[in-house]
C-alpha cells in the first residue's frame, strides 16, 4: 500500500482544486452545459438584444464565415442572430414572441457585414484557408477545421477583404493547396486529420453546394461544438461505406445526426443500422441562440380520458414532427392560423423532443397555447429519426429491416425514453414497421409508453398491429401519411362499416403536416364522418390507446 504524507496530500488536494477551478472557468467561458447523457448542448441566456446579419446578399461562401463567427461568438453568451428577408418570416417571428423574450437590433446587411465582424473578431481565433472551386466538399472541411480552431473559414477573396477593411485575423490552417477532387478523398481526409479531435455527440450532415439555404442553417451548432459536418450520399457505395466509419465511432445512445440526406431512405437505412437517429435540421436557423436560456419544459394538462363505449374511435396524427425546422416554420403558420379551428375536434401533432435541448422555448410556446384537443406526441421515431424496416426500396435503401443489433437499438430506445420523458410524451410514431424483436426493445426500453404507430404504406400485409407483454400497443395505421380529404373520408366511412355494434373499433390515421390537410379540413371531416356515422368518436392519441387497453381488458375479464 502506497503512503502519502500530510504535505504531499495538502499539496495534491491543492492541486487538484486548481485543476478543478481551470476546468470550471473553462466551461463559464465556453458557457456552453452539456452533462453526461445530454445528446446536445444547452447556452447560456441570450443577450437581451441581438445582433442580426441578413444573409441575403452574402455569397454561399460568405455565409459559411457568418455562420461559424455565430457559432463562436454564441458559445460564450447567444448574440448574434442570422436572418434571410427574402422567404419565410415565420421564422423571425419568433424573436417577436413575448414569451420567448429576443429583441434584434436593426440588421446588418451584405453592405455592413465587416463591420459586424470587426465587432466580434477578438472573439475568434484566427481563419482557415480554403478554396471550393475544384470540390465544394472542401467547404465541409474548413468548416470542421475552422470549429476546432475556434476560427473562421474564409476563401481568398474573404481573407483579402477582411484585410482591406483592417481586420487582421492569423492564417492557423491553409487548405487551398489539398488535394481532394471529390466527396470521398474530401471526407477521408476530413476523417483522418480531424474527426479524432471532433465532437461525437454529434455530427451535421449538410450540403456544401446547390440548394439554397445550408450554408448557414444548424452549422453554427457544429462550429461553437467542434463537431463534423460532412455530405456523403449513401445511394454510392463508396460513399455509403465511409459515412458508416464515422457513424461507427458515435456512442449509439448518446449521439444524434443533424441535417438531411441526398435521399431520405438511404440516408436513414445507413444511420439507422448504428443505432443513431437523425434530427432532420437542415433548414433550422439560430440553433445557437434557442438552445439558451431556460430549458424548464412545461407539458399541457391532459384531459381526463372519455368512458368507453361502443363506438368507433378515430384518432388523427398530423406529421413531420421529426423535423425541428417544421416547427420551427411550417408548423408555426398552421398552428396560428388554424387558431380559431384548433380544439373542435382532437388532433396529434408530432413533435421532436430534441427540441428541450435545441429550442425549448419554441416547444413550450406549443404548450402554453395548446387546447385540451391538442395533443402533442412522438415524430419518428424517439429522439431522432430511425427507420427499423425499409418497405419501400430505392437506390442505397434495400427492403426489411434495417437494425438487428439488439444492443445498438436498446441504447436508441433507452435515449428516447429519457428525452420523451423531459419532453411529456408518451405515444411514438416509427416508420415504417418494427420486427418483432424492434417491437420487444421499444416496450423494454420506453416503460412510460402508451402506444405506437407504424406506418402502412401501399397497404403492405407485412405491417401489422401488435401488443408487448407490457401492454404497449404498436398500431398499423389505416392510412399513412394522407393528404387527400376524400380518401379519408371514404376509409373512414368503410372502418364504420366493419362494425358489428358487439364491441369498441379503432382506427388510426396520419396526415400530410405540411398543410396539404388543414386542421380546418381537419374538422369539417370529422364533422362529415360524425352526420354519415353517428357513433364515431374522435380522440387525442393518449386516450386512444388507454382506450383500446381498456378495450382489451375487457374482452380479457
């Protein structure tokens, strides 16, 4: 046994109070709280007034640089917001929401960005070098680099504007001499110099080139984190094969992807298989400032649930809630014009809760104006999207399922249960099936359940509804991701024909959520459905399954 004296014991405490202290000054610098077990990082409160830069007359390029000073400037104290005047307000709209309390200043523009970045540009290393005329995956490289340096990526052009305008920043990386003519070569150096030293907690999946809008959405996240941010279209082999190499070195129940894919179902089939879900993010704008503050979730209060009767119980699941930028847009238009329809007849809205990291203030702003018909429950597919079973083949997506590592999908599912439960949600949607052993691992792993939806596209006879021995209820829905009023309304009316009056009937639905059903349209169906079917009854998702397991109970006793 080792025996240590008073003085080197004092000394060694001494020491270990110093390093203690380094390493607590160090996060209040950073500001940045991200406890074990906590997929994503929460910010300190935001500046009572931000600053703002208008994208719209910055190049691509350009906006790569203005989205990692964000992300820099953001780590420490959120105050420098990103804007685009040309489309969707709604998104600005919510710095005008008293509850959520973020005043901007009057915005910078393409004509005062340097002044901007004056501001702000002791707050940053220095810049990374690049050039993405011969491979605009280059941009994804300089990206990650500049995010572990704390610095700025910058082409030429850049770099000798800002100098003109009289801010010096120190070239620490200069990658406009690296050979890397395509997506592979990119990403494999990418891998080999700087993912050891990225964050793996997560990592941005975004395009460098085409679509408008990814150069500056969620990338911030990635450049005050250090993590990755890469693109690599998994319909190519080659390219499918490398992205699992990163994937395989994610903690599968500790980490997420952020942004989207070339396709959505080679994408998903490929994270899926390593236990990971995907947070689809790649038009969310200002992760770095809706991840400050509180992050206190305030659930609706839940209805008592109906007595059962002998009807006909319809329950009606409005979808993309795995989407953070739906709810942040698209949702937002629909809930507030859908104000004075909203709460005539119980409708699901599917909502991600990585959104109690990334921006609880959008989520409780759903839950401080809910009805009691508003009932809030699981996008696909836990925290993030997960597709177990492919049903419908595509280029890099082939049929069935998709993970059969038990222990990969046990870590998903016990990550879900943990933000579901910070979240208050308690019924799920997966697309598209779940295996019978997928179907044991939910019901282990998410004991506060009260039921799942599987999809049932193209009315395949492989998607059936089930129950675990928990009693969890895993239900095929009648129709899947509906966008025709006149479809509904005719399965609706052939499900009531199936009755025989002898016991309670259910039928689960989901609509299109990106308006192609109206909540409006919504209600003047149920109404429809009520006149043509007297003993129809349309309730909240929760009250559905705790219906139809008193239903069950009752067959039972």
């Amino acid at each position: 046994m080792l025996r240590t004296s008073p003085c080197a014991l004092a000394a060694l405490c001494c020491l270990l109070a110093i390093a203690s202290a380094n390493a607590a000054r160090a996060q209040a610098a950073d500001g940045l709280t991200w406890p074990a077990g906590q997929v994503l990082p929460h910010f300190p409160t935001p500046a009572p007034q931000l600053d703002a830069l208008d994208v719209s007359g910055l190049s691509p390029d350009e906006q790569l640089t203005f989205c990692a000073l964000a992300g820099q400037v953001n780590r420490r104290q959120p105050r420098l917001a990103l804007i685009d005047s040309r489309h969707e307000p709604e998104r600005e709209a919510w710095f005008r929401e008293p509850t959520i309390d973020l005043d901007l200043n009057p915005p910078f523009t393409a004509a005062t960005k340097h002044k901007l970045l004056a501001k702000y540009a002791k707050e940053v290393a220095g810049v990374v070098l690049y050039d993405p005329s011969r491979n605009a995956h280059l941009r994804n490289v300089a990206f990650t680099a500049a995010g572990l340096r704390k610095a700025l990526p910058v082409t030429r052009a850049t770099y000798a504007a800002l100098k003109q305008q009289g801010i010096e920043l120190p070239i620490l990386e200069d990658l406009t001499s690296l050979k890397a003519t395509t997506a592979l070569e990119a990403y494999e150096y990418l891998l080999n110099t700087y993912w050891p030293r990225c964050e793996k907690r997560f990592l941005v999946s975004s395009r460098p080139e085409g679509r408008d809008g990814d150069y500056y959405h969620t990338r911030d996240l990635a450049a005050a984190c250090g993590a990755a941010t890469i693109w690599l279209d998994c319909q190519d082999e080659a390219q499918r094969e490398l992205y699992g190499k990163f994937l395989d070195d994610m903690p599968a129940g500790n980490a997420v992807v952020l942004g989207w894919y070339t396709t959505e179902r080679s994408g998903m089939t490929t994270t899926t298989k390593f236990g990971i879900g995907m947070v689809p993010s790649d038009h969310f704008r200002n992760a770095t400032i809706f991840a400050g503050g509180s992050h206190k979730i305030t659930p609706p209060r839940t209805p008592p649930t109906p007595t059962l009767q002998n009807k006909l119980y319809i329950t009606i699941f409005l979808s993309d809630g795995d989407n953070i930028q739906y709810t942040q847009c698209t949702m937002r238009r629909l809930w507030d014009q859908a104000a004075e329809a909203r709460g005539k007849v119980p409708l699901n809205w599917t909502m991600p809760p990585g959104l109690v990291d990334v921006a609880p203030a959008i989520l409780n702003y759903y839950y401080s104006t809910a009805t009691l018909n508003d009932c809030f429950v699981c996008g696909p597919s836990g925290m993030g999207y997960i597709m177990p079973v492919n049903t419908l083949a595509e280029p890099g997506a082939p049929l069935g399922s998709a993970i059969d590592d038990r222990d990969r999908l046990a870590a998903f599912t016990q990550l879900s249960a943990r933000y579901l439960q910070r979240a208050g949600l308690k019924v799920v949607t997966v697309w598209d099936n779940l295996t019978p052993m997928q179907r044991e691992v939910y019901a282990e792993n998410c004991p506060d359940l009260l039921g799942v939806t599987v999809q049932n596209f193209r009315d395949d006879p492989k998607v059936a509804s089930s129950n675990a021995a928990s009693g969890l209820r895993f239900e095929r829905l009648v129709r899947a991701y509906c966008g025709s009023y006149d479809d509904l309304l005719k399965s609706m009316e052939e499900e009531y024909a199936k009755r025989d009056g002898g016991e309670p009937r259910f039928a689960a639905y989901q609509a299109i959520g990106w308006g192609a059903l109206t909540p409006e349209q919504l209600v003047k169906l149920s109404e429809e459905v009520k006149q043509k079917c007297p003993n129809v009854e349309f309730v909240r998702a929760d009250h559905y399954f705790e219906l139809q397991r008193a239903a069950r109970k009752q067959v039972e006793d």
